[in-house]
C-alpha cells in the first residue's frame, strides 16, 4: 500500500492544496503563500485482516443507520424548534433544525448582531464573544430589553476554547453564536485570523462539533467590499444554510433571505424594522417600500414576489447627457448585467440614444430585486426620464421583458394584481415595451 503523507502545503490566499512546497502558488499566482499543515488522518486509518473500521477520534466504531428504523430516527417535532421570531423562522423553513450550522452575513451596521442577541434572547444560548467585550455585548442587551439570564457570554478568540466549553456543557445549549468566524483561531492550524486556511479549519471543526453535539451553530461572516461573503465559495459549501441580511443602513426596513437552505425553501424572505428597542417584524400589510404618492419623472411602482409574499417598490431613473467618452451606468438593487440587458432593449425597441447618457437605476427602499417581473417598470423608469415624462404612481408595471421587446407574464400574477388593487392602484397591462409610449402620454 502506497505511504500517505501526513503533510501538506496550503495556500493562505486560496486555499488550494500541494503535495510540495513551492515559491509560487500555480492557482492564484501569489507569491510565499503555501504554508505545512498537517493531513488530517493520513496515515492513520489502516485496513486490513478483517479489522473494523475505526473512527480516528475516539476509536469507536463506525456505524450505520437505516432510515425505516423508527428508533434511528429522531421525531420531527424534537429536530426542529422555534427561534422565537416567526419572520426569522420564516426564512430557515419551520425553524431553526438541531446540529445544523448556518452562516449569517451582511454589511457592517446592519443588524446581524442585534437579531443574534434577539434570538438568544428569546431561548438562551451560548454567545462567542470575538470581536466585542463582555460589557458591549451587556449594553446591547440592556437596550433591546432582553433578559440577561438567557446569555452565556464567552470572551474568546481560540477554537480550543469553545470545544472545551461545549464538551463540558453537553445538552446545556440549544444555539451557539460564534461572532465573527474572521477572528477565530485554530490553534493547530496555520495562518494568520481571517486566511482560508484558518476560515477552513474553524469552519470545519465547528461543523464537527455541531453535528457530534447537536447544538444549531450560527456563524456570522463579514462581507467584502464587493458586498460578497469573505471566503464566500469556501464557506458556503461548508454549512447548512446561507443567511443574508440587507437594508439601508440610514432606513427602517432590513430584508433578511437565505442564499442557501438544505432544510427548506431559500425563497422565502423575512422583513424587519429597526427601531429603538431593536428589530421588530413586519407583517405583508405593513410592508411600504414607496417613498411618496406623488408622480414624478423617472419615476415608476411595481410589485415583485419575494418568497410567498408580494411586495411593492419603486424604481427610479435618472438619464442625462454623458460629457465623458464612456458613459456612465449605475445600478442600485439590480444585477448589473440585468440592468445592462434592459437598457439595451430599450435603446433598440423605444429608439433613445442611450448610447450617449449616463443611466442611474435604483431600488428605493435599500432592497436588492431578483425578480423578473420587475423588468418593464425598470424600462417604464428609464423611459420617463429619457423623455421627461411622468407616470403616474397610480399604475403598476409588471412583466418579464424578452430581448426582442415583449412582454411576458411572470408567475403569481394573480396575487401581485390583488395586491396592487387592495392599496388602490391599477395594473396596467402591456404586450411590448413600445406600449409604453402611450402609456405615458396617458
């Protein structure tokens, strides 16, 4: 049998693995970055002459478990419960689902935080204090009004460290918070905090520890300046569920929506207000994503589904002569190459000259869209301002809009009508973005 070698060399900057050491990393091009680990269980895990397979950790041995063996499986209504925050549950599925480990991520400012405590406040848990002290943490949780007999503080920054606690105080907690996985340190790992190989190490081991303890494990992961997860690919695959959390930082509304989720929908989003006392839940009726009633130029309501619920926004414009030889173009809550596509239809189906503007499009409200039928309002918003026409925000745009200009239903249609007429406007139906024309001069 070919020798396993116990080391091997990793690249701090992308995490890729070699099986010697070299100047240059091949993958990233960067330069002294590979650093010796160790090879977990090379070497270790021999076979043969009919012995058992034994686990590396503590020499037990592996088992198998059938899922028609009603005692190998846990009840439903014991694997998941509540956190409490029914926008919150909302997002996970049915709740928060013992073991599993979720990655929680937003800006700076936003919140992350404040929910965390929140949840903790609601059923007690386990916080890993990395980045803040004993008294910060004290302060927020006497102004959001939550009991503090709830919070186990743990000041640390060390892995080790919370596996010693979490081993000593087994079925004690229900949820840990590790705040924030960019400050932990494996102590038998390499690296500085924050490098994928430590992100990988911490990850993987707290993984371990949730899955071997049955304790639901949230992360919080900082966001990069191009507002993705540090160590985005790294850690996704890694836990169970990818948690979002966005909004203005300067506005009440914060749109919490999952990326990823093994153990329900990731199309469901929950709604926040941020007040004085904290995050307050919003229900669908109170949901008002419209700065104001007034029309105006550029400016254009629609209604977009996020999860189950219906949601109305405003998109707003603004075209103007470009004096530079690239023009410049702007999108705020929209894929840009979204945004992109839609401003070439409108350039070909309507004939403005585009070309020679700087177009700005934005979400008010701080939420990012993903939805389709949002596509005709965006055109309907630039097309008002290109021309300096008003529409009214009496009417609603809605439709997916093809390459060729026409305009398609998107699902739930039913719903986004009802909605739209319940707060008394009208949906104004188009077949082609050239309808817009006589839309505006309505």
């Amino acid at each position: 049998m070919a020798k396993v070698k116990e080391t091997t060399f990793v690249c701090n900057s992308c995490g890729n693995e070699f099986s010697k050491w070299r100047g240059q990393c091949s993958a990233c091009g960067e330069w002294n970055s590979l650093r010796e680990v160790k090879n977990l269980g090379g070497g270790k895990n021999k076979r043969g002459g009919g012995q058992k397979a034994k686990s590396g950790k503590n020499g037990s041995e592996v088992e198998v478990f059938n899922l028609g063996n009603k005692e190998n499986v846990v009840k439903k209504n014991e694997f998941i419960f509540s956190s409490g925050i029914a926008e919150f549950d909302r997002v996970l599925g049915k709740g928060i689902v013992q073991g599993s480990v979720m990655l929680f991520s937003g800006e700076p400012g936003v919140g992350k935080s404040t929910l965390l405590s929140q949840v903790v406040g609601k059923i007690g848990g386990l916080y890993v204090a990395g980045e803040e002290s004993l008294e910060q943490i004290r302060l927020r949780v006497s102004r959001l009004g939550l009991d503090e007999k709830n919070f186990d503080i743990l000041a640390t920054n060390t892995l080790q460290d919370i596996e010693s606690v979490l081993e000593r105080t087994k079925n004690v907690y229900k949820i840990m918070i590790v705040d924030s996985i960019q400050v932990l340190v494996d102590e038998e790992g390499t690296g500085v905090p924050g490098s994928v190989t430590q992100l990988k190490s911490c990850t993987f081991k707290l993984v371990e520890m949730a899955k071997r303890l049955g304790i639901a494990i949230f992360i919080v992961g900082h966001v990069t300046k191009e507002g993705s997860i540090a160590g985005p690919k790294l850690l996704e695959h890694m836990v169970d569920v990818v948690l979002y959390f966005e909004g203005e930082k300067n506005g009440e509304l914060r749109i919490l929506r999952a990326i990823k989720n093994r153990f329900g929908s990731s199309d469901e989003v929950g709604v926040f207000r941020m007040e004085s006392v904290g995050l307050v839940e919003v229900r669908s009726d109170e949901v008002n994503l419209i700065s104001s009633e007034m029309s105006g130029v550029g400016k254009t309501i629609t209604v977009v589904m996020e999860g189950s619920r219906p949601m109305m926004v405003e998109i707003q414009a603004l075209v103007t002569e470009s004096f530079a030889p690239m023009p410049k173009r702007g999108f705020v809550g929209i894929d840009y190459n979204r945004g992109q596509m839609l401003l070439a239809v409108a350039q070909k189906s309507l004939g403005l000259p585009l070309y020679k503007d700087d177009v700005f499009v934005s979400v008010m409200g701080g939420v990012k869209i993903m939805d389709t039928g949002a596509d005709l309002a965006i055109i309907g918003a630039v097309y008002s301002s290109a021309k300096n026409k008003m529409i009214s925000t009496k009417k609603v745009l809605m439709g997916e809009v093809s390459l060729i200009g026409e305009v398609r239903k998107v699902k739930f249609f039913e719903r986004r009508v009802n909605e739209a007429k319940g707060l008394g406007r009208q949906v104004v139906e188009a077949k082609t973005v050239k309808d817009l024309v006589a839309i505006c001069n309505r």
